[in-house]
C-alpha cells in the first residue's frame, strides 16, 4: 500500500465509566486537512453559526482551522460542545458533499465520531483525540515526515531529505520546533 496520510483519530477513556464491563469506543476519520473546502466549511459554519469568540477561545488558532480542533487531548468540555456541533453540521450537511483530498468523508466515520463526542459528555470521561503525523507507507515502510508537534502540520521542507534546518517556525499554528525530531523511518509494522 502507497500513500500519504493524515488521520484523525480518537478513543473513550472508560476507566471513569461505572460498569462492571471495561468499554472503549475508538475510530478514525480520513478528511484531508489542507484542502480549501474544508477550511471554507468551518469557517462559513463558525460564523453563520456565530461560534467565532467560542471557538477562539477554545481551540487553537491554527490555518487551516481543521488542525485546531485535534491540538490538545483529551478535549475539554467547551471544546466537546463546539466539535459536536461542527461535526453534527457536516452530517446534517451530507457529508458526502464535502469531497476533500479527493475521496468524500465517511458519513459512518462522522456519525460515529459524534456519539464518542456525545458519550464523552454525558458520561463526563474523557476523549482523547490525535491527528495523525503526515506520512507515508510503501512496501511496510512507515516514514513520518517533518510536522509541528503541537499542530501536527506538515513542515514545508523537501519530506525525503537528508537533513533539516536546526530550527523551524510553523506556517499553521506559529509554534517553533526542530524538524529532524518530529521525522522518522519505520520499517516495522
């Protein structure tokens, strides 16, 4: 398998759940970040919906807004409301519409992503969220490729060089860090 890629991902914290059954709740959504009909849908929905001083507030400012949402873990109880409600708006909206990176979302993946987001605040535990670095996968090789590790925006370096300047600002969060940490070569599963 071949490909770049960028996920988000999440899981249920049950260990603060009262039940005699350990539980978990976990998925993936594949929605490319970078991709301007995804910026323009979250921006047009903040503001139509009036959430902008909200989500200021509340998540970190990042352009494109996407690597914002999934910056800190798990995610706070305004930060909940404000993703169920942005997530909700993208279902609602058909999702399916919403063709970014090439491929649309999974209306599954959303609506799963939603009652995570909807257990987590009822059950009061904690969501723990994770955009995936920017890599790729050929042949069981796993390279990650220099990212922000606040954001986990690509860096906007050659992704197979040799080596990488010693310091670098983000063009997405603003946040400084040194790309030779954030990239590696994996050849194991």
């Amino acid at each position: 398998m071949s490909g770049t890629f960028q996920l988000v991902s999440w899981k249920l914290d049950y260990t603060n759940a009262k039940s005699d059954v350990p539980l978990g709740c976990a998925g993936r959504l594949n929605i490319h970040p970078d991709v301007p009909e995804l910026q323009e849908f979250l921006s047009g929905t903040i503001e139509r919906l009036g959430l902008q001083n909200e989500f200021r507030d509340t998540f970190l400012q990042t352009y494109p807004l996407w690597y914002g949402l999934w910056a800190q873990s798990p995610v706070s109880a305004p930060a909940l409301r404000l993703l169920r409600t942005l997530l909700v708006e993208m279902r609602d909206g058909d999702v399916r519409n919403l063709k970014v990176s090439g491929e649309y979302p999974s209306l599954y993946d959303v609506k799963h992503l939603i009652r995570a987001i909807e257990i987590a605040m009822e059950k009061e535990i904690p969501l723990h969220v994770e955009l995936a670095p920017p890599g790729h996968v050929d042949f069981e090789m796993y390279t990650i490729f220099p990212h922000c590790p606040i954001c986990m925006a690509a860096a906007d370096l050659p992704a197979w060089a040799k080596n990488y300047p010693a310091r670098y600002h983000c063009q997405t969060c603003g946040h400084e860090y040194a790309p030779e940490r954030t990239s590696k070569r994996d050849d194991s599963d």
